[in-house]
C-alpha cells in the first residue's frame, strides 16, 4: 500500500469536527510561528493577501467542479 492510499484511508475516518480541530491546530501553529519569528508579520498585507489567493485556488477550483 503506497503512503497516499495509506492516508486517503486514515483521512475518511475523521468527522466534521476533526476537521475544525485540525484547522484550529493549523491556526494556533501560524500564530505561534508569527510570535516567535518577528520579521514574518512584517511583510506588507498585500503579500498575505498573495499567498491566501495562491493557497485556495486549487481547493476552489474543485469545489467548483472544472
């Protein structure tokens, strides 16, 4: 069994508030990163809006079904 088979099996098993709970645990990492090295919250807002725009095309390209 490869590992992506390993994990797509792993994945199925979790519930909507695993998902939340992974996404919580994301989100306190970033603000922990954020706190500890000072110079990634000194980019200017555009770069974070970039990257966010960046990071979601492809999820919502499959939400969207093309």
């Amino acid at each position: 069994m490869s590992f992506s088979k390993w994990v797509n099996s792993r994945v199925r098993k979790l519930n909507w508030t695993d998902y939340g709970l992974v996404k919580l645990s994301v989100a306190a990492f970033i603000l922990m990163l954020a706190k500890l090295w000072e110079p990634l919250l000194a980019l200017d807002w555009y770069w974070y809006a970039g990257i966010f725009v960046l990071a979601v095309i492809l999820p919502i390209s499959k939400v969207l079904g093309k």
